[in-house]
C-alpha cells in the first residue's frame, strides 16, 4: 500500500512531519530536494509520481557536471505534502534539520514512467529553482562504491545530461539556502528550539556532528539576538512617562536599600 512505509517509520504525536494521504493526479507533475542534516549530511531527491514523492538519499548532492555520478539511495515514498516540508525533526526516525534546497516540476522523457523505473532507467526534465534541464537516474544492482550493505535495488545513480544547464559549478555550494525562507539551517532550528539539541544530537560524531554543533551555536545566538532585539523594541515603545518612571525607581533603589538597612 502507498505510503505504508513512511507511515509505520513514524510517530506522527512527535514529529512535525505531514501524515499525508495519496494526492490526486495533476497536469504537472512536483519535484522538490531536501537538505537533511541527520546522522549524515544528505539530499533528498524525490519526483511526484501516481500521487506521492518517489524518493532518493543523495549523499552528496545534485551535480552540474556531467561526468559526475551521485550515488541515489531509494528510500520509501513520500506524501506529496511532504513536498512543502522545512523544519526539525526532534527525534526518532529522521532526526534532524530539513531545509527546502529547491523545487519545481518535473516532465519524464518517456512514455511510461512505470516501466522505467522497472528498467531502472528514467530519463526527465527538470524545471526548479536550482536544478535545470536533462538528467537521468540509473539503477546500479549495489555495484556502484558507497552503496553500503550492497544496495540491490535501492541503489541509483543520479546523473546530469550535457545541455545549457550543465556545468563544472558546485550548486550546492554555489547555492547553499533554502528556496522556501531563505534561510541556512541555523535559522531553520532557530525557529525551533536550538537549545533542546544541545543534550539531543542525531549526529554526535564526524563532519555532520561538528556541523550540527556549530549550527546549535549560531541558532542559540540568532535566539537570543531576536530576544534582545524585542525586549528592546517593547522598551522603545513605552510612554515617555513609563520609562521616566522605571528609571527612577532604578536610580532610588540603592537609597532605598541603605535606609532600610538604618532603620
């Protein structure tokens, strides 16, 4: 049954996630790539097909290049709705920051989708913010390096065509942010609770660990900027009178002490 799997991975009273149903066919069909900084940095490649997110784990992210082969691992299809996803995953399955890199539509390059994925070759277009133009994913059977445990069918290969929209640019370096606020991770978790994940870490080690940890830092302060900026803003908006007052219960209080202190 579509979407079983995503559903029995979750505890939906916990994670922000959308529970999502089968959506009903459209004219055009969504793409979207999430950036999911869990256990490991990853990109997730998912095309709308038969109302739901076909899905691939892209360790590595999208290349331009069309001599580059990204290892694409196929994870469980995803509701549509989950297309429109930004935000943290406090625990459980996933845990992690989830950025909207890009998004668009997609247009296959055959006549049947199904078939293709079958075959294990699907030719498409691409048309979003990020990534343009002629790509292809290749199943390999888990003989391609990386795929760990072997793969079998899970492992893909996401490649680039040659057309006006390659190149030798690194997009996701070039193009870091996300596509629906503009924001780094930082400013995803920031919108959260930066200070719960300084005890709960999905990833405690390596490159994503130091990541994650300098991320917590940066949300933290972002944090308490926002705090201090609206306790000054709320402090400017008091009558002239107000603050005159405060000020000079503030300056009395000292004296007010040593009298009491006399007394």
């Amino acid at each position: 049954m579509a979407l079983e799997e995503y559903k029995r991975k979750r505890n939906f009273n916990k994670t922000p996630e959308p529970e999502g149903k089968v959506a009903p066919a459209k004219d055009e069909r969504f793409f979207c790539v999430q950036k999911h900084l869990a256990s490991h940095l990853h990109y997730d490649f998912r095309l709308e097909h038969n109302g739901v997110l076909l899905s691939w784990a892209v360790p590595k992210g999208p290349a331009l290049d069309t001599k580059t082969k990204r290892l694409a691992m196929k994870v469980e299809d995803h509701p549509v709705a989950y297309g429109e996803f930004e935000g943290v995953i406090p625990e459980g399955y996933g845990a992690g920051i989830v950025m909207l890199w890009d998004r668009g539509t997609w247009t296959p390059q055959v006549d049947d989708v199904d078939a293709a994925l079958k075959k294990g070759d699907l030719k498409f277009t691409l048309n979003g913010y990020k990534l343009k133009g002629s790509w292809v994913l290749v199943r390999t059977g888990g003989r391609y390096p990386g795929a760990r445990g072997g793969g079998g069918d899970r492992s893909w290969l996401l490649i680039k065509h040659k057309d006006d929209w390659a190149g030798e640019v690194d997009i996701t370096e070039f193009a870091p942010l996300s596509v629906k606020s503009g924001g780094d991770f930082e400013d995803i978790l920031a919108e959260d609770t930066p200070a719960l994940w300084q005890s709960h870490r999905p990833a405690k080690g390596g490159d994503a660990g130091a990541m994650l940890a300098t991320i917590i830092e940066r949300a933290a302060a972002l944090k308490a900027g926002e705090r201090a900026s609206r306790s000054t803003s709320a402090s400017a908006k008091k009558p002239a009178g107000t603050r005159k007052a405060s000020a000079a219960r503030h300056a009395k209080a000292p004296s007010a002490r040593k009298s009491a202190k006399k007394r």
